[in-house]
C-alpha cells in the first residue's frame, strides 16, 4: 500500500496545502490591491475636487477684488473727498467679501475706504509690477489679503476679508493653508499643494492619503474578499485532491518521461546464446524509487494509456539500438489488443520495427490480455501488417488471464511463454505439475516453442529443460538491466550448461 500510495500521491498533501496558500495569497493581495487602488484613486479625485472648489471660492474673491479696482478707477487722480470717500465705501458695501479699498497716487496722499486719508507712501517694486501681488495684513486679530492692481495713474489696494478664505479652505481640510505665489516660492511649505490657474495663489494641505485611513474606509470589502480567498483556497485544496487520480499520476509520470525501459536476456539453450531481450517497463516515483510494473501497468490498461506509455518506451528503446546492433537479437515489446487497434500506437510500431531492422533487430510482440477480447477481422488484418513488416507474434503469460487454446487457434503464435506461476510448479506434484505438464504437451504437439520465464533456480531449468524448453527467462541467468549492461552481459556470455 506504502508504494502504491508513493506512486499514485504526485501532489502531495503539503503541496496541495502550499498551493491553497498561494492561492489564498494571491487573490486576497490582488483584491486588497485592486480595492486599495480603487478607493486611493476615489479618494484622489475626491481631493482634487475639494481643492479645486476652494479654489474657485479663492479665484471668485480675487474676481471680486479686480471688480472692486476696475470700479475704483475714476477716483485715483483726484483728491480724497468726502464724496469720493462715500463712493467708495458704497463699492465696498455692494461687495460682501471686500473689506476695504485704497488708492496710492504715485504723488500725494492716498485715500482709503475705512480709514480716510491715507498718508504718502511709496509703492514697492513687487506691489507695482506683480500682477495681484497680494499680501496678508492682521488688524486688531482679524485676518485679511491685499490684493494690489496697477494702472497708469496709481496702485490700487483691495483689502478681501481673510474669514472668507479660511471658510474656502473648510472644502479641504482644518489644516489647510492658503499662500501668495511669492510666499509659496519663498517658503515652500510641505503638504499637498494646489496652484490656481487663474490667480497667483497657492492652496497647501497636509491631508495626505495613508494606508491606514484606506484599509479603514475599505475594511468591508477587505473582509468579503478574504472570505473569498479563503473560500478559493480550500477549494484549491480539495481540487488538487479530486485531481489527484491514477490517471492523472500517470499524465504527470508521462509528462516527466519516467517511463524507461530495462532488458532481460532469453537464453538459448539450443544455440546456446542469448536469444533476445524482453523490454520491460519501469517508472521513477517523485521520491526517486523504482515503481513496480504491477501497479502502473494495470493502471495504464484501465485508464486507457498503455498505448501512451508504450510509445514513451519505445522511444527511449532506439536510443539504445546502437548498443546492441551487432548482436543479431530479437527484441520482445508487450503489447495489447488495444495498442493494435489504435491507428497511432499500431504506426509507430511498425516505424520502430522498420528502425529495429535498420540495427539488425527483429522484433517480437507479447500479447497480453488481461480481459476477454475475440480476434476480429479488423484485428486479423492487422497483425496480418505486423506479420508483414517482419514481427513474431508470442503469446504472454500463456494460460493465465484469457490467454488459452482459443488464443491459439485465432492468432497462431510463433511463441508460447509461460509465466513464472507455471514455472514454479515444477516438481510440484498433483494438480498444479500436470498443469503445467498440459501446457507443455500443447507446446509439444501444436510446435509452438515455449519460452520459460521467472526461472529462478536450476532445478526449475533442468527440468523443464528435461521436457523440451530451450529458451529460458529469469533471475537464474540475469535480472533485467539497462541498455549498456545488459550489452556488456551479452558480450560476456559464457556458456555453463
């Protein structure tokens, strides 16, 4: 049981668990990714939309500002009247967000809404010739910005109440601060910044975006897409062991070429030589052991795949054609009524065939059939093609299985073999000698050679020996081995019988 659960466990249960991990992993890091992209970019374009609103509340104060020049115009040239005063404070007064005006002649007093006469006073590079140079003042603890317009005649100061500004900055966040250009340039204060592109002025928040707030404002989402990857990844895990199957382990035994071939010498005792070499199959498990053909083999027929396992080994079988080219060997491959069958297996039998003769190889097929098939005439005709091509016919573990005289009589076989259980009945006694005794007699009288196989002991081969059978398997003369041993084995060969 311990091997067979080695060879049919290709995944196994650590790696099903790390894949339900990964996949766990994976979708939950691609949706909290996805998410958090999503609500950073909401929350992106939420904050442009914020700045761009303060800042349009700002530009409509700094348009009001330049309404409240334009309509000061008329009084920059003359005196400070009483009445210019009054006009002047009626402009402010139809504007709610302008606190004062004042004119500066470029010679002369000044007059100002609020305060009346202003005195003298020279007007500065900046305040001359920077467009809406602007520049915060504070009063008796209120806050506001000059905003300062040239014309030809004079300067005009307009004075926006700064309670106004702080109520555009509340769009942002508490923190937000409002700067002049010139200020922004000078002291390059850190925070998220936002430049008017009407106006010189700067809106300057430190609400900046942080994991933290993200995960909170999406931690719903968050916790249905981790139900999900974990939902995902116990059904990778219970997938993978659905999958896990003896067809499948024999897919991914295919897919890594562990299929390989090793070679068991016949011996002749007739020509006293070695007389062929049967292929036999076998497999490297994931742990690096040799798998019994007994457990892949079955598998193989009832999964449908032996013919796919049969092409893997024969491949690999020409690449040893060149080791044993010289030796005027046949070489024995096991095949099923199904191999024949099928159009591709049968073709690239015979183009294996046609490659063994090129290396003065023949070829000889085993039939074995572990289920009841009939020789129809579409079979017939085939083995008719193999017979054709140059190939020999045997018939595997004969009287086994459904391998009997019906079995003769339909394919008229070159070869009988008999299988160890039969071998290992000699000097048995009763029923189980004169079975094997009955085989022989039918190899006798029909002059079918019979061909022993798990001979293990010399007993076993003197007496079937004694009874006529001169081509001789098993352990007693070699176990099966790779290409170069088995070639160094026949180059070694020395007769002891």
């Amino acid at each position: 049981m311990g091997a067979k659960r080695d060879f049919l466990t290709v995944i196994r249960p650590y790696e099903r668990l790390t894949a339900a991990v990964i996949m766990t992993l994976a979708l939950l890091c691609a949706g909290v990714m996805t998410v958090l992209s999503h609500f950073s970019k909401t929350e992106e374009q939420a904050r442009k939309d914020k700045n761009q609103r303060a800042s349009d509340y700002v530009a409509s104060l700094y348009r009001e500002a330049e309404t409240v020049s334009r309509a000061a115009e008329p009084f920059e040239e003359g005196d400070c009247t009483n009445q210019v005063l009054t006009r002047l404070r009626h402009i402010v007064a139809v504007n709610p967000h302008i606190r004062s005006v004042n004119l500066y002649p470029e010679n002369g007093t000044g007059c100002s809404s609020l305060e009346g006469r202003l005195p003298e006073r020279k007007v500065s590079y900046s305040e001359g010739h920077v467009p809406f140079y602007t520049t915060m003042k504070q009063e008796d603890g209120h806050i506001y910005y000059l905003v300062y317009f040239r014309s030809a005649a004079s300067l005009t100061g307009v004075a926006v109440n700064g309670y106004f500004v702080r109520d555009a900055l509340r769009y942002i966040s508490p923190d937000a601060a409002f700067y002049p250009l010139q200020d922004f340039m000078k002291l390059s204060p850190a925070g998220y910044a936002w430049k008017s592109s009407q106006y010189p002025f700067v809106l300057v928040s430190s609400d900046s975006m942080n994991i933290r707030r993200l995960l909170l404002h999406s931690r719903a989402v968050i916790i249905f897409i981790l139900g999900v990857s974990l939902l995902a990844g116990w059904m990778t895990y219970v997938s993978i062991g659905l999958i896990n199957t003896p067809r499948f382990a024999l897919k991914y035994y295919l897919y890594k070429k562990s299929f390989y071939p090793v070679y068991q010498p016949v011996i002749s005792t007739r020509d006293r030589k070695v007389a062929g070499l049967e292929i036999l199959m076998r497999c490297g498990n994931k742990k690096g052991n040799e798998a019994s053909p007994a457990l892949f083999i079955p598998l193989a027929e009832q999964s449908g795949m032996i013919g796919e396992l049969t092409l893997q080994l024969l491949e690999k079988v020409r690449e040893d054609f060149a080791m044993l080219s010289e030796k005027g060997l046949y070489l024995a491959v096991n095949i099923t009524s199904e191999i024949v069958e099928n159009p591709e297996t049968l073709s690239e039998l015979l183009k294996f065939t046609e490659h063994a003769q090129r290396y003065g190889l023949d070829v000889l097929v085993e039939i074995t059939e572990r289920q009841s098939f009939s020789l129809t005439e579409q079979l017939s005709e085939k083995f008719a093609l193999l017979r054709k091509a140059g190939l020999h016919v045997a018939i595997d573990d004969f009287g086994t299985g459904y391998s009997n005289l019906s079995s003769i009589t339909q394919l008229n076989p070159d070869y009988l073999k008999i299988d160890k259980d039969f071998t290992g009945y000699s000097m048995a006694g009763g029923v189980r000698e004169a079975v094997l005794e009955s085989v022989l007699h039918i190899s006798a009288i029909t002059a079918i050679p019979v061909i022993a196989e798990g001979i293990e002991t010399p007993a076993q081969f003197q007496y079937l020996r004694e009874r006529g059978v001169w081509l001789f398997q098993g352990y007693l003369f070699s176990r099966p081995c790779d290409g170069r041993s088995v070639s160094n084995y026949i180059r070694d060969f020395y007769v002891q019988f």
